[in-house]
C-alpha cells in the first residue's frame, strides 16, 4: 500500500536532508543534551526534556510528513498530524506543566533507554549507511520519523512522572506505521522501530509492575 | 516475399501463429494496437493502457520526471492512447500533467482519473484539480476510486457526464474481498466502465464481474495484471512454454498481459512500468493474435504446474 518507489523515497529524502543541513546535526546535539540532563537532572530537566522532544515531533511532523511526503504519499497527512498531536502533549505534559521528572530511572529501564537513545541518534542512521546509502538518504533525529519516535522511546524509558502513560500510544502506532514502510521499502533501520518500540514498552511496563510491587 | 510484407500478412489474415519469433520493436511499433469499444459509446480504446500507480509518483524531481517522460513517449510511438491515473497515486496525477505538457497533442490520448474522497463538495474540488494537474478540462472516464462515498459521487459524475465535462463513468476496486458489493453497486447503477482486478493467478473476476460487464453492457478496465509484480517475480527465470511462440509471445510480461486481454469482456488492461524498454514490451502483447478459449486454458495449467 507503499504509494511510492525506493528511488523515488531515496531521493526526495535527499532532496530534504541537504535542504535542512546542517540542522540534523544541531538535532543531535539537543539530543545529547537532552540525554545529559537526565543523567545530571537540573531544576528546569523536565521542561527541557518536553521542549527538545516537542520540537522534534511538531519539525518531523510539519516539515518531514506534511510538507515533504505528503505529497507522494497520502498516509503521511495523517501521520503528520499525529505527530502534530504528540508534541502538543509532550509540550503540554513536559514543557507547560513540567509533569516530566528527569531523574533517571534505576536498572534495566535505564540503562536499556540510554543505548535505545544512543542508537537513535547515531546508530539507525549508521544502519543505512552500512547498507550503502548516502549521508543524505538515511533519516536523522527530529527531521525523521524513525529516530524521532526511537529516541523519544528511549527518553520514556529513562525518566518518570505523571501522566507519562498518555505518550507512549503515538509513539507505538507511529513505529507500527513506519515499520510497514521500511519492510516495504526495504528499509531496515526503519523496518526495526516497531519491536525496538514495543520491548521498550514492555520493558516500562514490567518496570512499573516491579516498582508497585515494592 | 520479404519478412515485413510477411508479417503484414500474417497480422492482417490473423495468421501471426504461423511462426515462432517476434518482430523486430522497430517493425512491432509501426503496428496498430488491437482496438476495443467501449459498449456504451462504441468509442474504440487500444487493448493497452497504462496505469501511474506508483511508477508516475516521482514528486518534483525533474530528472525522474523526463524519465517518465520517455516512458510515455515510448507509450504513445508504440500506439497506446489510454492513461489512468488516481488522487491517491500522490503526485502521479502532476506528472502525467507535466509529461503531457512536453509531447505534442497525441491524437489517440483516452484520459482517465478518478474521483477519490467523502462528500460532493471534496469530489467536485479533487475532480477540478485532476483537472487543473493533467491540463485537461474533459476527461474520457472518471470513475469512483474503490467505492470511496460512491452513492454521493455517483450523482456528480452523471451531472458532469450530462453537462460534457466527462464521456464516461466508472466504477474500481482493487479489492477481491470487495467483488460482491462491486457486483451489486454495477448491477444496480449504470456505469459506462467497471475496474477490477484480473490476471492469470487471479481469476476470480471470471466467475461474476467479467460475465456481468458484458451482460450489462460495461466497459472492462484491467488492473494489475501483474499482480503488483509479484507475478514476474514468481515467474522470472522459469521457462516459457514451447508454444508461446504460437500467440506472439516472447516474454513473461507478454504472456501475462495477452492472458488478460483476450478475455472477450476486457476493454483494455493498464500495466505500468517506469522502464521505457519494458513499455515497448508491453506493448507487443497488444498486437498479432490472441489466445482463444482453448488456448487461454492451457496457459493457467502452464502456469498453475510452474
């Protein structure tokens, strides 16, 4: 139901990075200070944490989705707003009411989080690399879906607070959706954001069991 | 006699099983196409169209739009005319309108879209704007794409149809699971064409819609007769038939396609392609002669052993 050819992906992708270059790095950037400040919490952590991954959802969402693909691809319309939706609550949830406590969370949760993190900002786009794209033709932090919901799976993972359990759902259908698309397309970085998202669900999840049980 | 008189010969007389190779492209392409008409007007269509799923959505890029540009040249020099195209094939529509825009007028050009939306205002707006992207103010066919809202649309297209903005309507699915409801919606209403899908491993048309269009005086538009590829996949590397030369074929693509189109209801099938070498392919399918019933039984057992 993929609407578009692998060449045709590749190369509008391209078209879009060098266009937005060199923002995927300063991305990335934001995104290991975001890591940093759940390692070392400061005052203002949660509202920082809510405003990096808002921004990364409402740029993905508005320029990647709704002002790139959409064109060649009806399902990014509705895709994009859902990624419009996410960073009204992250913004909402992290920035506004700053309900996201950057205190990183203690063993499995937490570590796992940290390499999710990590692979999201650097590793999937490694993967495409290795499989022998261009620089410009894998998807990066905050300007693409894939690295976007990874990392900001990963940060769900390190921290907690309330009203967290209302961001996962996005994240989780979005990886399905992509998931879909890289299988179709061949695109294995992209074909493994669902099952990374959803161990790293399950992972949050028996997290909480075991910290209620306590 | 030389081969080319030959040739003429055997094409005119329907003689072509006579011999087992194919004319040279340079020699097929100065061939017609095998005509259809169209049962409600009786306008005659190129048994071979070409469809813009996928292959024609390649955005702004200018580069992989002159591509699609010889691919069309390649469509139209090979004697096709019929052009579908869909809203929801995302910039398939503009591309067709850009390559068009480069070629001069094509005599034979048969223009179909579809009208893909809810409501009557959305339809009439998507309509106006396939309008507006294939830089043509009158389209051949326009059809309900997959029966989205086809109750609303149905009205628009025959008040367009009645005012001249459209010579014929129609109705697509793409959908086997949907073949009932197409049934009774094309059984119940007057379409001047039905799309469906067709092809030698997906036969279920043959058992109710093909029977119907022809009992109900319906154009057939074919889709997929490659199974969105997965067909010349499948059969890719496996030998032909020792008798295909027999009806003109050469090819896995050819023989799929002349499966298709010698079904006595098809008006025409709309394979697509980005390669301008596999349209001239294609195309060859269109031409000579077709599998009779007998024929057309051997081939589904041929492919059925495979």
């Amino acid at each position: 139901m993929v609407p578009l050819s692998l060449e045709v992906f590749l190369g509008t992708l391209e078209d879009f990075n060098r266009m937005i270059r060199p923002m995927q790095a300063l991305a990335v950037m934001f995104g290991l200070m975001a890591v940093w400040v759940v390692l070392k919490p400061q005052q203002m952590s949660g509202r920082l944490l809510g405003l990096v991954l808002a921004s990364s959802w409402a740029s993905t969402g508005l320029f990647y989705h709704l002002g790139v693909f959409a064109e060649l691809n009806f399902w990014d319309y509705p895709v994009g707003v859902m990624f419009l939706v996410q960073a009204a609550g992250l913004f909402f949830i992290g920035a506004v009411m700053n309900w996201i406590t950057a205190a990183p969370t203690e063993g499995t949760s937490y570590r796992i989080g940290l390499a999710l993190g990590f692979y999201a900002l650097a590793g999937a786009p490694l993967i495409g690399l290795a499989a022998g794209r261009g620089w410009a033709e894998v998807g990066y932090f905050a300007s693409s879906p894939g690295p976007t919901i990874l990392f900001t799976a990963a940060v769900l993972l390190m921290v907690s607070g309330r009203w967290l359990a209302v961001l996962w759902p996005v994240p989780v259908i979005a990886a399905l959706l992509v998931t879909i698309f890289g299988v179709s397309l061949g695109i294995y970085e992209d074909a493994a954001v669902f099952p990374l998202v959803a161990a790293a669900l399950m992972i949050k999840l028996r997290s909480r069991s075991r910290q209620n049980g306590n | 006699m030389d081969r080319r008189r030959f040739l003429n010969l055997a094409a005119a007389t329907g003689a072509t099983t006579a011999f087992g190779t194919l004319p040279s492209p340079s020699f097929a392409q100065s061939r017609e196409l095998i005509n259809r008409k169209i049962p409600s007007s009786g306008t005659a269509v190129p048994i071979l169209g070409m469809g813009t799923w996928i292959t024609f959505n390649v955005g702004k890029s200018t580069s992989l739009r002159n591509k699609r540009l010889e691919v069309l040249k390649a469509f139209f020099e090979g004697g096709g005319g019929m052009i579908d195209s869909s809203p929801m094939y995302g910039s398939s529509e503009e591309v067709v309108g850009y390559c068009l825009e480069q070629l001069p007028p094509q005599e034979k050009l048969f223009t179909a879209t579809k009208v893909w939306t809810v409501s009557k205002w959305m339809g009439v707006k998507q309509m106006e704007t396939s309008q507006s992207l294939w830089g043509h103010k009158t389209f051949d066919l326009m059809q309900i794409h997959n029966l989205v809202d086809w109750e609303v649309h149905m009205e628009t297209l025959n008040a367009w149809k009645s005012e001249g903005r459209i010579k014929h309507t129609g109705i697509t699915t793409s959908h086997g699971r949907r073949h009932g409801e197409f049934e009774k919606i094309a059984r119940d209403h007057a379409f001047d064409f039905a799309q469906f899908t067709y092809n030698v491993e997906d036969r279920e048309a043959e058992d109710r819609l093909l029977p119907m269009a022809a009992e109900r005086g319906m154009g057939v538009i074919v889709n997929r007769p490659f199974q969105r590829g997965a067909l010349i996949k499948k059969l890719a590397g496996k030998p032909l038939p020792p008798w295909a030369s027999e009806i003109g074929v050469s090819s896995w693509p050819q023989f799929l396609l002349k499966f298709v189109i010698s079904h006595p209801a098809v008006t025409c099938a709309i394979p697509a392609t980005s390669n301008p070498a596999h349209m001239i392919e294609n195309l060859e399918a269109g031409r000579g002669v077709l599998p009779d019933p007998q024929m057309r039984s051997r081939m589904v057992t041929y492919v059925q052993s495979l």
